[in-house]
C-alpha cells in the first residue's frame, strides 16, 4: 500500500470542503419554494405539495406544512399540536392517507401507532401516540414533495428498498431510526444523490 502524501490530504480535504459547501447551498436552496427563475413548482402551493385536506383539517395547517418545511416555527407547531394532543381522528386520516398511498393493510398498520381499543376510549392521543403519528405523516409528506407525483411516490413506499435491508420505506418509517433512514433517502433523492 502506497503512502498518499501531505498533497494529496490537502487535496482531500479541500474537495469535502467543497462538497460540503455545494450540499449546504443545494440544502438551502431546496427548503425555499422556489425555483431558479424564482417561479413556483407547477401544481403546488407555494411551491410545495401537502397531504391530503383532511389530513391537513385534522393535523392543522401548520404543523401540516411543517412535516414537508421544517425550520423552527414549523418544529414549534408540531411540538405544540403534539403536545396537546392530537385527535384520535388523526390516526383515521393517516389510515385512509397510507390506503391512498397503496400500503397494504393500513388498518393494521395503525394500530401499530395507536390501537383500536385505546382509541375508542380517548378524545385525544398520547404524545407517544402522536410523535408516532407524525412521525409517519411526515414521510408521507416529504416522499410526496419529493417525487411530486403520487404513483411514484407510492411506489418509493411501498417496494423494496436494498439500503433499507430490502424493507420498505414505510414499514421502516414505524420506528425513529427507520424514519431518519427513509428521510435520508429522501434527502438523498432530492439532491439528485445515487441511492
């Protein structure tokens, strides 16, 4: 193994440096809603997609937004909505939102959120419930703004991924860390990165 010299670290170093910079402004520029001729993307508000309207009714518009922009305000809404406790409606809505998207069995993939039983004796959901409820929302929303288109953003869901250990996004999605991985890929897609 040959030694590499103190040029070729600094050469090493001087492309993360660069890379870092281009992610960074590619990062920056993708949480705005614009475009470069600084139009909106066609078929969007404000340059992004959402959930469907009763998803966003029960959720609020707000912390709807927030699950596809995040930043501290949105961060702030969704804590808050969270923390109140979100209607029990809310695990409904996902349940008919993950059936749009074409996962199979979303009612049984709710009740791994909240189930049935807790549910029918509550007004509201836990703030577990409701961090697992959002946390799945949100995968919802990002893939969708992502591949802006539904059947494609459906299929990213719900087949196979090898980086995911041949699972699926959305079975993933049901854990913190899966999640994380998923809007990893996501990310990753969004810029335009092999995945």
């Amino acid at each position: 193994m040959a030694k590499t010299g103190s040029g070729d670290t600094k050469a090493r170093k001087t492309e993360a440096r660069f890379q870092g910079k281009v992610f960074e402004s590619m990062h920056a520029f993708r949480l705005t809603d614009r475009q470069p001729s600084g139009q909106t993307k066609p078929g969007t508000e404000s340059g992004r997609r959402h959930l469907s309207a009763s998803m966003t009714e029960v959720l609020g518009r707000e912390a709807s937004r927030a699950l596809v922009t995040p930043g501290p305000e949105g961060r702030e809404a969704v804590r808050r909505a969270v923390e109140e406790g979100l209607p029990v409606e809310a695990v409904k809505r996902l349940q008919e939102e993950l059936g749009r998207f074409g996962v199979p069995r979303p009612s049984h993939y709710v009740e791994s959120i909240a189930s049935r039983a807790s549910r029918s004796r509550r007004n509201t959901l836990t703030r577990e419930e409701g961090e697992k409820l959002i946390r799945v929302a949100a995968v919802l929303a990002r893939a969708l703004d992502v591949w802006e288109d539904e059947g494609a953003a459906s299929d990213f869901l719900t087949l196979p991924h090898p980086e995911l250990g041949n699972e699926t996004p959305i079975d993933r999605a049901k854990s913190e860390i899966g999640a994380r991985q998923v809007e990893d890929l996501l990310l990753r897609l969004d810029l335009g990165m092999p995945v």
